[in-house]
C-alpha cells in the first residue's frame, strides 16, 4: 500500500525509527498515513495544517488539564520513586528474614494444630470451650443469679406479690433439679431458700394477727399449701399429711395469739393476785374483800376467751371442712407423729376447756359475793353456748367431773350452786323461747277486731 511505503521511506530517511517503537504506535503512524493516502493534494496543503493545529490545541489543552488535576500525584510518585533505591535493600533484607522464619512458623502451626485437634480433647480446649460457652450465655446466667433478687423483691414489696414470688422459687426448684450439680443452680437454690424461709415467717405472723379475717386466712393457706408442695415435690391431696400439717399449724398460731391476748390483761391478773394473796393473809380474822378485783379479772378473761375461741373454731371450719369432724384416719405407718387421737375439733375444744377451767379452779374462791359468783357462771354458761354452736359444749364437763382440775362449782361452796345457775339459765332459755314462738303465732295468725 501507499501508506506503508511512504512509512518504509521515512524510516529508510532516518525520520521514524531513531527511538523504539511500539506496535500500537505503528497503528496510530497506518492509520494516518492511511488518511492522508486518501486525500487529495490541495487538502493535504490547506485543510491538513489546520486539523494538525487543532489536534495539537487539544493535544496541549488535555495535557494541561492532566496536569493540573494529577500534578500532585505525580510529584508524589516522583519523590518516592526517588527512595525506591533506598527502600528495596530493606525489603530484601525483610523478605530473606521471613523466607528463614517460615520453616519456624511452619513448625509452630503443626504443633498447635496436633495440640489442639479435635480429636484430642486436651485441658487447655476444654477449658476455652467452656469460657467460650460461658460468654455466650453471660445474659441467661446473669438473669438466672438475679432470681433470689427478684424473690426478695416480690416479699418486700408492698403489698407483697407472694404468688409471684412462689413461682419464681418454684423455677428455681425446677432448674436445680435439671441442673443438680451445677454451681450456679445450688447457690441459686440456697439463696431461694434462705428468702423462703423468711416468707414463711411473713406467713406465720399474718396467721398470728389479732385481726385475721376469713379472706386472708384463705389466702395465707393458699401459699402455705404451695410452699409445702415445693419442699415435698409434689401436692398432697386433701385431707393428707400436707393438711393435717397446715390445720395445726393454723390452731398453734391462733392459740398463741390467744395467749397474747390473755396475756394483755396482765394487770389485772395481779390486781386479782394481790386480792387472793390478801384474802389468804385475812382469812383467820375473818376480814376478807369482796374480790371485786378477781370478779373483773375473770369477767374480762371469759369475754375474750369466749370471743377469740368461737372466732378461732368457726375459722377452721370454714378453712378445714374436712378435718373438723374427721376421726383418726388409719394409716398403716403406726408411727405417724401427726396422726391425732381424737378429731381436731375435739382435741382442741379439750385444750381451750382446759385453760377456762384452770383460771376459775385459780380465782374463783376469791370471789365471796354469791351474785358475783352467780354472773360469772352465767358468763361461762355464755360461753360454753358459744362454742356448742359449734360442736363444742362443755357444760357437762364443768358439772360432772370429779377431778380436781374440772371441779369449779365445789372449789368454795357445792355443786348446788352451778347446778343452780345451769337450771335459772335454762329456765331463762325456755321462757325466751316461749315469749319469741308466742310472738312467732301471732304474726303468723294475727287477731281479727
């Protein structure tokens, strides 16, 4: 073509070629050459300077806005090109360094790699296994130590959240039994406990109230029964040993509350003492008080025994249907601690008779003046009503007993005198009873005028 020989002519000429060439720069020099072989001689003299002159603006313009924008760089890779004679020593010397700490390195990675295999289970894995497995459940064993915490909480607040507070000890109960021999879940327990008891102390003293109420003496049992159900790992039916726990249970805080209750009238307790002491003392002169003193004493110990009783046995039947007529049930373990002789009822009224009878064996022969006398026995008349409302009479006792501790009626005079006030209280029952039926018939049938 004409283009290559007129290349092979410049190049022959000693124009082209005095430097290296590259292949693509030979395309460029075709290419052109090709134009031009294309074009006629007048445009090669007018139109041909001019493209050349534009080309070459632009040419200049692209070089200096090249310039311009990568001048930086270019500086930049000029100064470190400038080290680079400087830096490839060090690096030589690094990299002969690290082509002699490779076998080293190598070994090292074998030994840890047959160290700590999986198939040879070693202390130093076991040991990261279990604080990797501990990191991962930091925040379950954080809520988990935060139990007795909550535990606590709930018996302290006010008013005391005792459901949920039993049934976060039952969860802790559940994991302890998953987990027995875990450390976490023993302390966990053993830190429940310690709060348990205290919660039932709280369960103990609302029993103990003076005030208890029907509502909360329902509810206080409720817990009870399920804080027993935790410690034995399984409810007891009704009627069972877990029952028969929380009846005496309930009757032993009720008499303890009774006695402090006695107990208030302390003072005149020793007023009544100071009488009888006197009375003794005057007894051969024949100088005695009419135990006016004794007389207010046991009026007020009768009409607190009469109310805490009655209140005390109508309670445990509401709460105990069960166990309040309920005999001796028989069990094939003969040695049963909590197996009475007698109902609880019985057992109880007997108990609570007991410690009417004791404080009239001790201060009625101090009272001297029969109508006093008389007021008393028909307090205890009262009371002994009271409780037969309940299944618990105890007149004949007081009447028939031959023994010392029942004998109340012949400690000063005979059993005249009680038989007597049984009789005009009876007699007073009929009469009320006449008027209440008479007046009964007349409302039913009222007179025509």
């Amino acid at each position: 073509m004409a283009s290559e020989l007129l290349l092979e002519m410049l190049d022959s000429n000693g124009e082209v070629g005095s430097e290296l060439t590259f292949p693509s720069e030979d395309s460029v020099r075709l290419k052109y050459l090709a134009r031009l072989a294309h074009q006629s001689t007048a445009s090669l003299g007018t139109t041909e300077p001019h493209v050349l002159a534009n080309s070459l603006q632009s040419i200049l313009l692209s070089l200096q806005a090249t310039g311009k924008q990568s001048h930086r760089f270019i500086i930049d890779s000029t100064v470190r090109h400038s080290a680079l004679p400087l830096t490839l020593p060090t690096f030589d010397r690094s990299a002969t360094d690290l082509k002699s700490a490779i076998p080293k390195l190598d070994g090292e990675a074998l030994y840890f790699s047959a160290t700590y295999s999986k198939a040879g289970y070693t202390d130093h894995l076991l040991e990261r296994q279990q604080s990797l497995l501990l990191l991962r459940n930091v925040e379950r064993l954080a809520n988990v130590l935060e139990l007795p915490t909550l535990l606590a909480s709930a018996t302290t607040s006010v008013p005391p959240c005792y459901s949920s507070a039993l049934d976060l000890n039952s969860h802790v109960r559940r994991l302890h039994a998953l987990y027995p021999d875990s450390p976490v879940a023993g302390l966990v327990s053993r830190q429940t406990d310690e709060v348990i008891l205290q919660l039932l102390a709280d369960l103990i003293g609302t029993l103990r109230s003076p005030g208890l109420k029907l509502a909360t003496a329902l509810r206080t049992l409720s817990w009870l029964r399920r804080v027993l159900s935790d410690i034995n790992q399984a409810a007891k039916p009704s009627g069972g040993p877990g029952e028969r726990i929380l009846a005496l249970l309930f009757l032993r805080c009720r008499v303890a509350t009774l006695n402090d209750t006695l107990a208030a009238l302390e003072p005149l307790r020793k007023l009544a003492d100071e009488e009888k002491a006197t009375n003794k003392a005057a007894h051969n002169t024949q100088v005695l008080s009419g135990g006016q003193q004794t007389e207010r004493y046991l009026k007020r110990y009768i009409e607190v025994f009469r109310e805490q009783s009655f209140h005390i046995m109508s309670m445990f039947k509401s709460l105990f249907p069960d166990l309040a007529h309920s005999e001796r049930a028989q069990s094939d373990d003969a040695l049963e601690p909590l197996e009475l002789p007698l109902s609880f009822v019985s057992s109880f009224t007997l108990h609570l008779v007991d410690m009417l009878v004791k404080t009239l064996c001790d201060f009625l022969p101090a009272v001297e003046d029969p109508p006093a006398r008389d007021s008393i026995f028909t307090q205890v008349l009262y009371c002994s009503g009271s409780l037969g409302r309940l299944g618990g009479e105890f007149g004949l006792l007081l009447a028939g007993s031959s023994s010392a501790t029942y004998r109340v009626a012949t400690t000063h005079a005979s059993d005249l005198e009680w038989v007597g006030a049984v009789k005009r209280h009876r007699f007073l029952a009929e009469r009320l009873d006449s008027i209440i039926g008479e007046y009964r018939k007349d409302l039913i049938n009222p007179s025509i005028y």
